[in-house]
C-alpha cells in the first residue's frame, strides 16, 4: 500500500492573521459531520465562564467582536445601580418599650415558683437562683417552661 498526500487551497492565513492578539491556536482540524475546518483557539481576553469551548463565529472574529455571552476583558463593567427604594414609614404602629418586672412583681413570681432571669452589668440574660436578691438598676423578666421569653 502506498501513502499519497494532496493539498486543498485554502486561505486560513487571512482568519489567523483576524485573530486578536495573544490568541493562542490549539489545532485546525476538519469536520467529518459538516465538512468544514474548525480552528479551536484561546484569548485571555475574552471570557465565557464556561470550561468548554464556545463558537466564536468568523464574522466577529473578523469584526473583533465577541459574540453574545463572550465578555471582553479590556473593557470595564458598569453596573447600573438599582434605584433605593423608600422605607414606608409607619407611623400609626407604636411599639412599646418593653416592660421589665419591678421589685414586687419579682417577688410575687418567685413565691409563686415561676422561672425569671436578669440582665445585670453584662449583656446577658442569666437565670435568677435561690440567693439572688433583686437589684435596682437590672432588668428582670419570666421564663416559661419552653424556653421562649415573655
């Protein structure tokens, strides 16, 4: 059997010579299915977010366009800020402060056996235990059985 070689003339120098700069030309290879020449090819200047590659048809090549889902790098990004939308203000909604047990009211849920907490110097809630004795200045509130605060 012998080896034979024939030579079709095609002008892939013009498509080469379109590419931007940087481009970098993997292979050139021919289609079987559409009995077409596929240049596969990469540019750090053009991103797909997509780890496949994408087709990047000749005519934008050629216009030095990317197509549509392609961002081109070398140009900034401008996000249109989203308008700030009022907050509605309610002003026939009063919230009141909340209402912390005075002396007596600690004194009457004790006796009764009722769980309470306080908020002392620090930040924290902690429960009242037999020797607290009820001090002014710290806040005191029930605790029911399920853990919620009333």
């Amino acid at each position: 059997m012998s080896k034979f070689k024939t030579t079709l003339p095609t002008n892939i120098n013009e498509f080469l010579e379109d590419l931007p700069k940087r481009s970098h030309v993997h292979s050139i290879t021919i289609n079987p299915a559409t009995k077409e020449i596929d240049i596969a090819w990469e540019n750090d200047r053009y991103e797909t977010g997509l780890t496949v590659a994408v087709d990047f048809p000749e005519s934008s090549v050629k216009a030095h366009k990317p197509p549509k889902g392609v961002r081109d790098t070398n140009k900034p990004v401008f996000k249109v800020p989203e308008p700030v939308k009022e907050v509605e203000k309610k002003t026939d909604v009063i919230v009141p402060p909340p209402q912390y047990m005075t002396e007596r009211e600690v004194a009457e849920a004790r006796f009764a056996g009722k769980e309470l907490e306080f908020m002392g110097i620090e930040t924290v809630w902690k429960p009242v235990d037999k020797e607290h004795t009820f001090t002014n200045g710290f806040f005191y509130r029930l605790l029911d059985n399920k853990n919620n605060r009333t």
